[in-house]
C-alpha cells in the first residue's frame, strides 16, 4: 500500500514538472491560458484617462462640493475647463451653458455641465465611412503622433470584422517607416505594399490601389509620411497622394488626422493644415491615457467642426476605441 502512494506521488510530482517547464519554455501550456485581450469599458476609459480626470475632475470636484455657485464658482468652472485644454472658445461657451441652466446645488451643476459638453460634442457621424470598393483611408499625421501604430490597430479592428484589409507603405520620408509598418502587419496578419526602392510617396499609393483592386480588398489604408503642417513643400507632396487616389478611386472614403493628445493645443493648427492640404473628414487623438489635456476633443471638435471617430488610450492593439460623446464626457467629470 505504502509503494503505491508512493508511486503515485512520483508520478503527479512528474506530471507537475512537465506542465511548469513548458509554461516557462512558453509551449502550449503557456498557450492555452492566455486570454485575449480586455475591450475598453466605460470603467476601464476613466482608468485610462486618468490624468485629464484629475486634472480636471479632481478640480472639478472641490469646486462643486464648496456648495454656493457665486461669481468666484462661474470663473473658476471655466479656468478648470481652460486648463483641460478644451479652449477658450468651447470653455467659456460650455461655462455660459451651465450658467444659464440656473443650476442650485453642485450636483445639479455638474449635470449641466455633462448635458452642455454632450450638446458641443453633437450627433455626429462617427463611423468610419468604407463604401468604396476598395474602400480607401489614407491616414495622415507629423511624426511622434502615433500614425504608424493607429494604422495597425484600426487594420486590426477592420481585419476582426471581416473585412480583407491591405496597407500601403506610402511614407518614404523616413527610412525606418516601411519597416516599422511590415512589423505590426507582420503582427496582425495583414499584406502590404509599396516602400522598398521607392521614393515616390505618390507612385507608391497608386501601386498600392492597383494591387487592393487585383486582390479584392475591402479596405486599403493608406499611411503617409509625418509631416511637419509648416512645410509647404512636404504638405503639396501629401496633396499630390491624395488627387493620385481620387483620380483612381473616384473618391476617398476617409482622411483620418492622427494628433497626439499630448500635444495639446498645438492640434489644432495641425487639423487646419491638413485639412486645407488634403480635407480631413475624421480625427483620432492618441495617447489620450498619458495626458491630462483630453480636452482638447472639445476644442478640436468646437473650433473645427471634424468628428472624432477614434481615440487611443494605450499601447495595446486593442487600445484604439471609437470616440463615444457620453463615455467620453463620463469618464472625466462622472462622479
């Protein structure tokens, strides 16, 4: 009796060192218990934009529990709504909104002031338009925005609904961007076209469209070189990719702005430039998770009337999310 326990014990003892030294080799006991990863909630975006929420929350919060919405309250509101980066403009116009409401308690101020930010932000279209066969998103940004990065993870969310998806490696402005793009493609599953020897930005998206029209893609997406909006010649260079695309196309589906959040209000003179360059028709923010100046959604959207169709709360690929007003408005001054 005892040997058997014995044998027993030896043998579960054996069958335990196996299944640890294939977690550690990362063989398929490592494998099989990986869990994919987690979508962005409502709970998880307050996480995420932690740093605009303190910034303007937390502020947001001592002021309203002080109780007597005098003159000293009114201005204060706004200088919160400033600091956040939502702009002079959209600031003193939200402030005079919830004023006007003739709210009596914090409470009842902070509910106005939800209602008002929701109000600014509209009923706008925010899906991403892919009517085109091949629908055709060309995304462009300066360099350090996130361009490169949004590209693979809306490529990613595009790919996980069905859709075929091809890129086109069209920024040859910096030597390093083809392999970076192939990288995350690599990553997710997904071809690409262009780069290598050419140093056309313009040759390399016509290429790309012949060869999403031969291989019936659904989506072809297009990324371009970072360009700083001051440099008129780099931005006649974008423009000459966008009339090569909507001479062959037809039209172009979307013209996707990657700003970084971090940036602030210096986003706004990047949206006018490109979009006189080349008609921005939607924006993505990035890096929304490490700024305290998401506001400047509000400011952006105020001053220039382009949606926000996506923002970018992380490094993940599942860290690019569609830009909801009422989650959005939530997350930074929701109890």
């Amino acid at each position: 009796m005892l040997i058997a326990v014995t044998v027993a014990i030896v043998i579960v003892l054996l069958l335990l060192g196996v299944v640890l030294a294939r977690r550690r080799s990362g063989g398929p006991a490592e494998l099989s218990s990986a869990a994919p990863p987690a979508a962005v909630t409502g709970e998880s975006l307050r996480r995420r934009l932690d740093k605009t929420r303190r910034a303007l929350g937390d502020r947001l919060n001592s002021l309203l529990r002080r109780g007597e919405l005098d003159s000293t309250f009114w201005a204060e509101l706004e200088e919160s709504l400033i600091a956040a980066d939502m702009g002079v403009a959209a600031s003193t116009r939200v402030a005079a909104g919830v004023k006007s409401r003739h709210p009596e308690t914090g409470e009842q101020a902070r509910t106005a002031l939800c209602e008002e930010l929701l109000a600014l932000l509209g009923d706008k279209d925010r899906s991403l338009n892919t009517d085109g066969t091949p629908a055709v998103v060309l995304v462009v940004g300066v360099n350090g925005s996130g361009k490169t990065t949004t590209i693979a993870k809306l490529a990613s969310i595009l790919k996980d609904e069905g859709n075929s998806v091809l890129l086109g490696s069209a920024d040859t402005f910096r030597a390093a961007a083809d392999t970076q793009l192939r990288t995350w493609a690599s990553r997710i599953g997904v071809p690409v076209v262009g780069g290598g020897g050419s140093t056309d930005p313009a040759s390399v998206a016509y290429d790309a469209y012949q060869a999403a029209q031969a291989r019936d893609a659904d989506v072809l997406i297009i990324d371009t070189a970072g360009r700083l909006q001051a440099k008129t010649n780099l931005m006649d260079e974008i423009a000459k990719v966008a009339r090569i695309l909507r001479r062959e196309a037809g039209t172009i589906d979307e013209v996707l702005l990657v700003v970084d959040g971090t940036s602030g209000q210096n986003s706004l003179s990047q949206a006018r430039a490109f979009s006189e360059a080349v008609g921005v028709t939607g924006l993505v923010i990035t890096k929304l998770d490490g700024s305290a100046r998401g506001g400047v959604v509000v400011a952006v959207e105020e001053e220039l009337g382009i949606p926000m169709k996506y923002i970018g709360v992380g490094e993940g690929i599942e860290h690019l999310v569609n830009f909801d007003p009422a989650s959005y408005v939530d997350a930074l001054v929701g109890e």
